[in-house]
C-alpha cells in the first residue's frame, strides 16, 4: 500500500525541512512546494493526501490557496493551517474557508502528528451506510452529501459534523462532545470552533423552514437537530 502523501505550502526553508522530517519519520511521503501555483499544479494532478499550509507566502497568501484548493479544484481531502497568524480573526477566517485545522506556530512535533493523523483517520474511515434525513443524504462510504438530489461539497471535517448531528437527531450534543467526536480532542479546541463549523454547516446543507428541520442552539448547552 502506497504511504499517505503530505503537500506542505512553505516558503521558510527551515520550517519546511523541519515539518518534512517530522512527517516522514512517521512514515508519510512528503513534497514541498515555496510557490503556489506549484503547489495548486501537484494538488489538481492528484498527488496529495493532506494539505499542509502556511498563510505568508511569496504572490498568493496561503488563504487564497485554500479557497482555490476548496472551490477551483473541489479537493476533498484534510488541509491544515501552520502559521504564525494567531488572532481569532485569522482563525476563524481559516476554518470557514476550508481548513479542517488551524496550528499557530511555533508547531509542536507530537502536537502536529497527532493532528495530522486525527485528520487523516477520520478523512479515510470506511463504510457502506447512508444517513439520510429529509432532503439530506450522507453517503458514509464514499463520504458524500446530497441535498435533494444534488451534491454538496463539504470538507471532511464538516462531512464528519453532519455525520454526527444527523445520526443523533433529537439529541441534545455538548460542544464538548462534538469536540470529542468530530475533531478527537476536548480541551485543545476552543469551543467557538463548533459554533463556526455549525454555522457553516447550516448554510451549506440549507437546514432550515425549508427543509423541515432546524439546527437548534441550546444557550450554555450545545445543538439539537428537531423537525419543525
């Protein structure tokens, strides 16, 4: 079995040498790009796994690579931020346009490891079963999603959200529970993350009057999906 390939976006030589090092003594294969339309060329030739980006780049900013990777070469899989950029700003911005996971550096090897990992476990989890709910359909096995019919690009994290909301619906769900079960980790993310990839999430899949469900928010509580 071919080793699951990291495409890292870096143009600090020694972050890159140190993340390539990183990933491969824990058995990836790796390629490195500085610039973006490189980087964007490997991606659409289907030669990456996981996407690793830093933000402050040479021409294009890694943001505008993310939005491309998401909407111009419709990539599905896992991409994580690396950057110096810590505002909650940046961050939010990141998630919501197509991050899965967002590190501030200086990165941490088992931190990184732990992440990438995490991401790639639930990005390639197998399965034949369908939820469906309403005008909703999420197909587990070839992690899809259609909305009457049509499809509806996601990215594995917010694949692995509506898994978790439509699977449990008329549940009440903690931030802290999402947490556990979308992103494996409980302390290490604020709970914010939730609300943004919710919010998304309802935009994405038109949850609402409309559809016959509503996403609820529980104040101090968490979320419950209800038919209206």
């Amino acid at each position: 079995m071919a080793p699951t390939t990291v495409g890292i976006l870096e143009d600090e030589a020694p972050q890159a040498e140190l993340l390539t090092g990183w990933l491969q003594e824990a058995g990836y294969a790796v390629f490195h790009c500085v610039s973006g339309d490189n980087f964007l060329a490997r991606v659409a030739d289907g030669q990456a796994d996981i996407l690793i980006l830093d933000w402050h780049l040479p021409g294009d900013a890694g943001i505008d690579i993310l939005e491309r990777v998401r909407r111009s070469l419709h990539f599905g899989g896992p991409v994580l931020f690396a950057t110096a950029k810590d505002s909650e700003q940046d961050i939010v911005r990141g998630l919501t346009t197509g991050a899965d996971d967002y590190l501030v550096k200086p990165l941490r090897r088992a931190e990184l490891l732990a992440r990438v990992a995490a991401l790639w476990r639930r990005s390639a989890q197998p399965g034949a079963s369908t939820v469906a709910l309403g005008p909703v359909e999420l197909d587990l096995g070839n992690r899809r999603v259609r909305v009457n019919g049509e499809d509806v690009s996601l990215t594995p994290t917010e694949f692995d959200l509506a898994v978790c909301v439509f699977s449990n619906a008329g549940k009440l769900l903690s931030r802290e529970f999402l947490l556990r079960e979308v992103w494996g980790v409980s302390a290490q993310l604020d709970t914010r993350t939730v609300d943004m990839h919710m919010s998304r999430l309802r935009k994405l899949l038109k949850i609402g009057p409309n559809m016959g469900y509503c996403i609820k928010t529980i104040y101090r509580h968490g979320y419950r999906l209800e038919a209206l």
